[in-house]
C-alpha cells in the first residue's frame, strides 16, 4: 500500500493504528504464499457448501501470519479477499484471538505462562528476571529486535511448570517447550537467545 | 493387579513407537474401529449406555445421553471432539493427543458410526504445535491404510476427520463457543437452548465430546459396556486421567480408579507434599471448581461425590448465607476437568485466588455485561487484597461482585470466575481479612 493513498475506514480502525510505526512494513504483503493456496484447496472440499470461505478464516489468517509474521489491515484484506469475506468479519477474528500477532514480533517470542500451576513454583520470579535482562515489560520487544516477551495463560503442562514456550520467526511452526524454569535454566534460555539461536537442549 | 493397576489409556504414554499406526494396531488398535464398521449404530450406543462413561470436558455428562439427543431424522450429524484443553491445571488430553494419537482416531471412528456422521473435526488448542502435527500424522497414516477416507476398511461406511487449529482462546473449549470458531468467527458462546445435539455446527445436529470421553470408546467396544460401568463406581464408569500440579512431590497426569480420594491422590499416588510440608488446599478439576480445604480430602475424587458429599462445605456468599445455584441446589465442589492443583502450607491463597481470577478476566468473550465487567473487576478487587493495599469492605466487595455474575451470564465462564472466589472466601476467609486489615496505608488514611 503506497503511503500517499488516503486510508480506509477499516485501516483507520484503533487495533490498526500502530501499522504505520511497524518495522519492516515494507514487507506489506502483495499476495498469499502458494503453499497457503494449496493448504486451501485440500481443507475447501471439508467443509459444507458455500460455508469453506468463512470456515477457512482462522487457519488462513493463522498461515497468513506464518508467513508475514503479523496480520495487519492489508493481510486482512488479503485474506477477506481470497476468501470471499468482508474485512470487518476478518478484522473481528483477528483481534479476537490471541496468538494472532497484530504487529510485528521480535525475531524470538518467548511466553512465560504464569498460571496457577505455574505460578505456584515460582513463574512471577522467572517472568521478572525475563522483563528485567530484556529491559521490557509484557509484551514488549527488546531494543535490538531479538526477543519479544509475552506472558501467557494456561499451557497444558502444569505439572512440569514453571512453563515457557519459544516460537522463532523463521520456524514459526515449531514452538518449544521449556519445563521446570527456575532462575539458572531461564538465564542459560535468555543467553541463547542473545546469542541467536533456541537452546533446543534445554527444551522438550 | 493392585487399585493402581488397571489403564485404558495411559498404558503405552512415555513410548515413543506409539505414536505410530503400526505399534497401536500391533496391540490391537483398530480391531474394534473394524468392528464398529459393521455393527448396527444402535448397538453401539447401548454398549455406551451400558457403560456409563461420563463425559470427561468437566461438566461429567452421561455420553450415551447426550448421543440420545440427536434427532432420529437427521440428515447431517456432526461430531467435533473438543481438543481445546486450556482449563488451568488440566494437562491430560495433551498426554493423550502426543502419545495416543491413534486411540482418538478409533474411537472417533465407532462414535461416527453410532452417531451416522461424514464429516467429524478434531478443534484442537493453537498452542499445542506438536500435538498437531503428531495428530496430522497419526491421521494421514490412518488415511493412507484406508481407516479413514471412503469406505473404511472396505465398509459402506465413510468418514473424514479434519484436525481444525484454535488460535488461543480459553473460551473456545466451552462447546458452544468452540462452534462459532469452527465456523470461522469469533468464539462467542451461543445461548442453550437450542443444544448443539439438536442444533450445532452450520444449524445441524453436532456432538461435541471430549479427547478422553471419546478415546475410551475402543476399550468399551473390546471388553463390553459393563466391564467399563464395573471399574467404576455408582453412576460413573470407567477409570479416569488426572493431572496433578503445585506442590506434590511427583506431579503428572495418572490414570486411577474413580474411588481414590484427594489424600490418597497426594500422598500415595503423588508421593506427598514437597518438602514434607502440609496441604493448605487443593483444587479438585481445575481452576473453575471450588477448593477444597484440607479436612475436605477423604472423599472419592468422582462426581457425584465431589457434587453431594455432606464432608465438604457448602460455598457461601457470607457467612451463614449459602450460594444458591439455583433450584435450590447448593454448591460443594466438582470433578471438573481433572485437573488437580495441589497448595502447600507456604501458599499465600489470595494471591492464587488473584492469579485465578485474573485469568477469567483475561479470558471473558465480552458478551456478557456481568461477566466482562465483572471479571475485570473481581481481578482488581484480589490484586489489591492479595498485594497488601486492600480496603475496608473489600472482601465482601469480591463475594458481592462473584454473586452478581453467577448464573446471569449466556455461558459457564461468567461461574468458573465466580465459583472459586466464593469458595476461598468461604474456606480462607480469615486470610482475606488478616490482608485487608494489614495492608499499606497511605499516610493519613483509616
């Protein structure tokens, strides 16, 4: 999208602002990756009639962002586009749910969950030890890009917690689990990362 | 074989090799999927109700029941098993999805076969990457051998199962809510009635059962009905996951009879407090049911028990005044979803009571006045209470806000916030008011 053009009523919309601030907005999508067309045509067939455009919406918004990194104004229109919807219904899924990045993330996404489970072993001690070497609070991203901070609800592994789950930018697919965090084991997971490579080893 | 004994599904978690098709067929995996293909539907479902295996999401529903509801007529049934486990201390169905991935196929395919379904979906929890690809591989091998596809196993019957991602949200694994999102909304739940039974997925007739419920189907087909109702007790058959977290020696998710009580769980199953410290409270199926205090713990972890036991306390709004569930029911506990959360004596409660309702808070759809407002305000209310700047009235601020959603809302959210913050202050009430009553002061201030 050229920057002269006016923006649209949707592109105007608050969830949307912080666009123009985004690095890398260069990358503005012109199109959905063929791997995403194909993923469509084998789920299309899946679903009933004239109901597989709307169906299709979380998982191609959730593909679209693999492939972006984040789901702002053109990727909704991208995706409304291919799958027949309007923006303001794929605006209201994107926003609605959480694991969709509404703007670019650090090129490591490390979410510390400080549920119940995890709380109890001492989670709020890992997460601030976390915001503290970062320097960020939740869900900020470090100066340098490297590393963006969420804390997260409920992982499912309660049992081996403090939990915290990894998810890199160029393997999005591939999240990693890190069990059982105390002070030392976050630390070696945050030098790793300054390092710029996930401590595969430390994880599971 | 001792009370411990016993799996249905449990047995081959930690094996790597099984995983795969071939290990799961060589122990007899979909032997009894082979035989679904060719019993008449009815003759299922009167296995199912011979074995009264009870829904096991949280709300501990007759299976055979709910499959009762869908209208004879139909022309479409869905079946959606809901693999969008997020209820906090609840970790089972993910054991099941990464190490049996096979045993939820099979039992998808008998369900489908007593319930006349084409087209069934797995909605699985977005965060749980692995699980999905181990699920998506489990399923194309299955495909590949002609379980799944056209006429499986060379039957007149079809099915085709789609493995559908969520994208974080807690409330989606409430049944109506994860719907919506199957269709490719927002997940917002739906009132009831109409039930998804009758009217679900697209407007059509859809069972929505959960992982576990639905992976003991093979076991119940193999042995028989009641050789299922007799492992377990009164209403409730079978054996069941629990996954226990917090401050156990040896936390982890086991399969037991439905007759261990919360004592033997920690101390013969879980092998005890860490550091030989005492139990303060333990939440019996995740975070949404009440606690239950320590004198609370020799009844039977099952869900009539854990519902009527007279050795566990009704919930109160105040003291002397009972929360009234409606029809004049009281609220003790539940069975939940199996999630265990063990607290040691060094727990400070109203900071897990605060973390509790800061979850339901972060979670609310939105739909619902009382439970948007609600929730945001209940968190706020615990945060101060819990981190020493709590006021005069707070804590009977937190009951009067838990009583004024409960039960006002379209789904169960709105009562999972509220049900734990009445039963803490029920229990721990001291512990509330010890905090209000010590908490910083402003300089000048009463």
């Amino acid at each position: 999208m050229a920057g002269s053009e006016p923006l649209t009523k949707m592109q105007r919309h608050p969830s949307f602002r912080a666009r123009k601030a985004v690095p890398g907005k260069e990358l503005s999508p012109q199109e959905l990756s063929p791997q995403i067309e194909a993923r469509i045509q084998q789920l299309w067939p899946r679903f009933p009639e004239g109901r597989a455009g709307q169906a299709l919406c979380l998982p191609v918004l959730y593909l679209a962002q693999e492939q972006f990194g984040y789901v702002d104004a053109a990727v909704v229109d991208l995706v409304a586009a291919r799958l027949g919807l309007t923006a303001a219904h794929v605006t209201g899924v994107a926003t609605f749910y959480f694991m969709i990045n509404k703007a670019r993330p650090g090129r490591y996404h490390l979410q510390v969950c400080t549920n119940i489970g995890c709380q109890l072993m001492g989670a709020y001690d890992v997460f601030e030890r976390c915001k503290k070497r970062l320097g960020v609070e939740n869900k900020g991203t470090s100066a340098d890009g490297n590393v963006t901070l969420t804390e997260v609800e409920c992982l499912a592994a309660c049992g081996y917690g403090p939990v915290a789950q990894i998810a890199e930018r160029e393997k999005p697919e591939i999240p990693l689990y890190f069990e059982n965090l105390d002070a030392k084991r976050i630390d070696a997971i945050l030098d790793a990362l300054a390092e710029g490579r996930v401590p595969t080893e430390l994880g599971n | 074989m001792g009370l411990f004994d016993v799996k249905i599904i449990s047995e081959h978690f930690g094996v790597p090799e099984a995983k795969g098709l071939e290990y799961y067929e060589r122990k007899g995996g979909y032997r009894n999927a082979r035989k679904a293909c060719g019993m008449a539907p009815e003759s299922i479902a009167a296995e199912v109700q011979a074995s009264n295996l009870r829904g096991r999401g949280g709300a501990g529903f007759p299976t055979a029941m709910k499959w009762s509801f869908v209208p004879k007529d139909a022309d479409t049934v869905y079946l959606v098993v809901n693999a969008d486990e997020s209820e906090p201390g609840t970790f089972k169905d993910r054991h099941i999805l990464f190490w049996n991935p096979h045993m939820l196929v099979e039992g998808m395919i008998i369900a489908s076969v007593a319930l006349k379904v084409r087209n069934a979906y797995i909605y699985i929890r977005g965060e749980m990457a692995r699980e999905y690809q181990v699920l998506q591989a489990a399923i194309d091998e299955a495909y590949a051998k002609g379980y799944l596809g056209e006429r499986i196993f060379g039957s007149g019957t079809s099915l085709d199962i789609t493995v559908y991602r969520g994208l974080g949200a807690y409330i989606c694994g409430e049944e109506t809510a994860l719907l919506s999102s199957l269709e490719g909304g927002r997940g917002w739940p739906r009132l009831k009635p109409p039930f998804p039974a009758v009217k679900g997925l697209w407007g059509k007739p859809t069972i929505v059962n959960n992982v576990e419920t639905i992976a003991n189907l093979p076991w119940i087909l193999e042995h028989g009905g009641k050789a299922f109702a007799d492992l377990g007790t009164g209403r409730s058959g079978g054996l069941r996951l629990v996954s226990v977290c917090g401050h156990v020696n040896k936390p982890g998710v086991y399969e037991l009879p439905l007759t261990v009580t919360g004592r033997q769980l920690i101390d013969e199953v879980c092998g005890g407090i860490k550091g030989g410290r005492k139990v303060k409270g333990v939440i019996p199926g995740g975070v949404s049911m009440p606690v239950l205090a320590p004198d609370e713990l020799d009844v039977p972890f099952e869900f009539d028990a854990l519902q009527k036991d007279e050795r566990i306390r009704e919930v109160e709004v105040r003291p002397g005044q009972k929360f009234d569930l409606g029809g004049n029911r009281t609220l003790r506990t539940m069975a939940g979803s199996g999630g265990v959360v063990v607290m040691d004596d060094t727990t400070d409660i109203t900071q897990a009571a605060w973390r509790i309702v800061h979850f339901f808070a972060e979670e609310s759809c939105g739909q619902c006045t009382p439970c948007r407002e609600g929730t945001g305000w209940l968190a706020q209310v615990a945060h101060r209470i819990a981190f020493d700047h709590g006021r005069a009235g707070d804590v009977d601020l937190l009951a009067s806000i838990a009583d004024g959603i409960a039960g006002n809302t379209i789904c169960a959210l709105g009562d999972a916030a509220a049900w734990p913050t009445l039963a803490f202050l029920t229990k721990y009430r001291d512990e509330f008011e010890a905090k209000v009553r010590n908490a910083h002061r402003p300089k000048g201030a009463a």
